[in-house]
C-alpha cells in the first residue's frame, strides 16, 4: 500500500516506510521529528522542473508529463522498483513538504507507482 502525507503531519505507526521524496530538507523540520525510513531526493522532481512548476496549479497537467519522463529515466527506475517491492510487502508512505495537496510531485509518484 502506498499512501502520501506532508513532513508536518505528526508521523504515526500506520505510515510504516516513510519515505521523503523532496530533493530539498523541508523547513523546519529536524531530522528526529521527521522519523524517515529514507529520504530519496533522487526520485524527486530535478531542480529546473521543481522552479518552472513553481505550485502553479495551472501548470499541474504539464508539469505531470514532464516529470513522468523523468521517472522512466534509467537513473531512477531502480529507485521505483525498490518502492514497489517495498509497497507490496508493508505501507510505504511517501512524504512532501508542498503546501497544496492536490498539485504536488508525490500524488504523481503515486499513481505512476500503483499503475505498474
């Protein structure tokens, strides 16, 4: 099971695996508080999308596409496979920092990790 939940939310048990999946430390939040399994800022949007999408929610449908190709690149296919393998076994909960929880790069990992 794959769930997604912003870093400010109190961590709980049923998150199981707690992956961030942000290229960049989220503001204020300490390392101990965070209580992550992983962080794998490899499989996060690259620097120059993550500033071109800027939360824009009309950019959202395009800035899906874009990232999307950046997820079947070979360098981080492997880190897919891992959080499938790891989702078939135990909840894994991918957290974000974004504000908006209906535009972000996590609800897009997501779907393209439960469509396979």
């Amino acid at each position: 099971m794959i769930k997604i939940k912003r870093i400010y939310e109190i961590p709980a048990s049923e998150d199981g695996k707690r992956i961030l999946v942000d290229r960049i430390w989220p503001r204020g939040v300490s390392k101990a508080e965070a209580q992550l399994s992983l962080w794998m800022k490899e499989i996060a949007p690259n620097t120059e999308l993550r500033k071109w999408f800027d939360h824009k929610p009309e950019r959202f449908a395009e800035f899906a596409e874009r990232y999307e190709k950046e997820l079947a690149s070979k360098e981080v296919i492997g880190h897919l496979e891992q959080l499938r393998s790891w989702s078939e076994k135990e909840t894994v909960t991918l957290l974000f920092a974004a504000k908006d929880q209906k535009h972000n790069h996590a609800l897009v990992l997501k779907e393209i990790l439960e469509c396979e």
